[in-house]
C-alpha cells in the first residue's frame, strides 16, 4: 500500500539530510531505502507503509527531535 505523506515526508528527508550532515546515499545507507526511492520520494511524496517505517524508525533511533529542527531550520 502506498500512502500519500507529500505534506511530511518530502522535507522530512530534507532535513534529516541537513540535520546530520550526510548526503542521500548515506541516508539511504543508513535506513536501508534505496537511493532511487528517496528520489521518488521527494518528486512524487509517495512512499509504502515499509519505507515511511524505515525513515521514522532512523529518525527516533538517532533521536532526532524534527520538531524542534524544523523550528531552528
């Protein structure tokens, strides 16, 4: 199922990026999303239910507050 996150996700992965200081490959490598589907993420904003998951979970292990991010960004 895929599920239409286009108003999170897009900047989600913008800032998560930026945040860490890391480029996507690197992303990808740590949350186990392709690289292409990163892509297709941030033109489309459409991502299954497993890579909402992966990016969410990378997210809450590395304690990342998006909140407070997206504030100071």
């Amino acid at each position: 199922m895929n599920i239409n996150c286009e108003y999170k996700i897009r900047e989600d992965i913008g800032f998560i990026i930026e945040a860490e200081g890391i480029n996507k490959l690197e992303l990808s490598e740590s949350t186990g999303i392709s690289r292409s589907t990163l892509d297709s993420i941030e033109k489309k904003g459409v991502a299954t239910n497993e890579v909402c998951e992966k990016l969410y979970s990378y997210i809450y292990e590395k304690n990342i507050d998006l909140i407070q991010l997206k504030k100071n960004l």
